[in-house]
C-alpha cells in the first residue's frame, strides 16, 4: 500500500441525496393558489381595459373624417370611430352565426332518440352485411 492508498473502509461514505430537504420557508414559495372564478373574473376586466385603452388610442389618432355610404344612407363621421362600428357590426354578425349553429347542434335529433332520417332499403342491406 502506498501513501496515496487509502483503505477502502475510509474511501465508503454515506450516500448523498440529490434533493434537498424542505424547508418551512420552501414550502410556501412552491405553494401555488387555485384559480377561481373570481381570478378569472379579475384576469378578464384587466384584459378588456387594456383593449378598451388600446380602442381609446385608435380612435383617438384617426379622427379624420370621412364620408360613409351604406345603401342610401350617407354620413360623416371620424375614422376610428367609422372602423369601430365595422369591427363590432362583424362580431355581433359572427355572434349569431356561432349561436345559430349551437341552437343547431343542441336541436339535432340523435340516433338513440328520433332518427334524424328513416334508414332505407339499400343502407339496412349494407348494416347488415357489416354485421
């Protein structure tokens, strides 16, 4: 044995854990609160005053006015506020569309009620050939 050698009961150490022990302190600092409705109430008013604020902005640096023809209405009015009313008349368009759709879907009858359309000859044939 040399002097470098070391015996190999002085070389065995306990084993170290990559993970250290939590504390009280780390514990509340990996704690993480629920989101409630009242959060996302929160996330949604801050959300639309942020548009409303960027809208204000818009409306704001286009106050040119210009002239508007829809049928034979005419009118002028400010630019900002001309396009505004263009972008909500196109979701409120889109809105009815959407809620047309789902009445659709939720009136739809199903095959385990009514039958939307009575199945005929030829499609009993292949139900049954599938079989």
């Amino acid at each position: 044995m040399t002097d470098t050698d070391t015996p190999q009961s002085e070389v065995e150490s306990e084993p170290v854990s990559t993970l250290a022990k939590p504390s009280a302190g780390s514990a509340l600092l990996g704690h993480r609160t629920r989101q409630t409705r009242i959060s996302a109430a929160w996330v949604g008013v801050i959300v639309g005053a942020l548009v409303l604020v960027l809208l204000l902005v818009f409306i704001l640096q286009n106050t040119r006015t210009v002239k508007i023809s829809y049928f034979t209405a005419t009118g002028t009015m400010p630019l900002g506020v001309a396009l505004l009313l263009a972008a909500i008349a196109g979701v409120l368009l889109s809105g009815v569309v959407a809620s047309l759709r789902i009445w659709q879907l939720r009136h739809h009858p199903t095959r385990k009620g009514k039958s939307a359309r009575p199945i005929a000859v030829e499609d009993q044939s292949l139900a049954d050939r599938a079989a």
